[in-house]
C-alpha cells in the first residue's frame, strides 16, 4: 500500500500572530468604515430665513408653500399654503425636514432618494410622463408658514365647516328659514 507523505507543521513565530491579529483588526475597522460610507446620508436643512419658537413635531399638520426640484434644478412641483398632516403617508424625508423648521421660517431641504420616493418612480396620473426618476434626490425650497397639532386643525375645520352650511343656509334660501316666499332675507348674524 502506498503511503501518504507527511509534511511537518513548523510553529508559528509569536510576532507573526500578533501581524496576522493586526490584519484582521484592520480588515474589521476597514469594513465598518465602508459600510459607514454606503449608509444612506441624512437629510439636510438648510435655512434661508430663521424662523421662531417650537418645531412641528410628526403628529402635526403644518401650512407650508413650497417648490420640489431634482438635483439638476428641474421643478416637478410648487404649491402655496398647502396643508399638510405630518403623519399621513408624507415621504419620510420630507416629515423628517419640516420637524427642523420654525414657523415663519424659509429652509432648503436636501432629501436622498433612499428618504424620498427611493426606487419608485413617480409619473404624472394624467400623461403618464416620468416626473420623478427612480432614486433621484430632492430638493425642496420651503416656507413653513404655521403648523398645528391634529386635534386643533381638526377643531378649525369642524368650525370652517359649521360656517358654511350656514352661509349656504343663508345664501340658498333667499330668505329667512320658515319664512314665506318673497319675504325680506334674513339680516346676517351680529359679529
């Protein structure tokens, strides 16, 4: 029977275990270091103009204007005194931004795709036109004008609400409610 030769194991020199330690070490820092770079980056607020007092918090509903361009400056969108519900199906970059705001104040919010609409991209429903590419960063110019908390923006509708079924009460009649046909129109309410 033929036999297997044997190779002897020399022993390892105690300063090539504390270089071949090292390796690993920097190949676990090197690795963490890259990882940390592909990490998505934050968003980023810029201000133009400081506003005042508290931030919205995510529960919030803010009245904003603003204008929505890509990073090559193309516009895809603009809007003023658009309201808002933070908590309500909002990209998450943009959430993120406006709770770094002030009210009054003008900020430029720089949203990476991975925060934005990531890989999805957003056609118009009308032309079915790309209006937003797939992971394209944002850029959005943005004027907080005020924000409130959900129970008080729910409190002001109800009361906007109550204020035009009476104006159509009023308007519609032609007259006072319950008052015969051709009969002098109600004054307005006392303020």
């Amino acid at each position: 029977m033929a036999e297997v030769t044997q190779v002897p194991l020399q022993p390892v020199r105690k300063s090539s275990l504390a270089k071949l330690w090292i390796g690993v070490v920097l190949a676990i820092v090197l690795g963490a270091g890259l990882a940390w770079l592909t990490v998505p980056a934050g968003v980023k607020v810029s201000e133009t103009k400081a506003g005042v007092g508290a931030h919205p918090d995510k529960t919030d509903v803010v009245i904003i204007n603003y204008v929505g361009k890509l990073a090559d400056g193309k516009q895809f969108d603009k809007g003023d005194n658009v309201t808002i519900a933070l908590g309500q199906g909002t990209i998450k970059g943009f959430v993120e931004g406006l709770t770094k705001m002030q009210k009054g104040g003008k900020y430029t919010l720089y949203i990476p795709a991975e925060k934005g609409y990531g890989d999805k991209e957003q056609t118009n429903p009308m032309t079915g036109e790309v209006v937003i590419p797939a992971n394209s960063d944002l850029i959005f110019d943005v004027d907080l004008v005020d924000f409130m908390s959900e129970a008080d923006f729910q409190r002001r509708m109800q009361i906007m609400q109550q204020m035009q079924q009476m104006q159509q009460q009023q308007g519609g009649a032609g007259g006072a409610p319950g008052a015969p046909e051709g009969a002098a129109p109600a004054a307005p309410p006392a303020q």
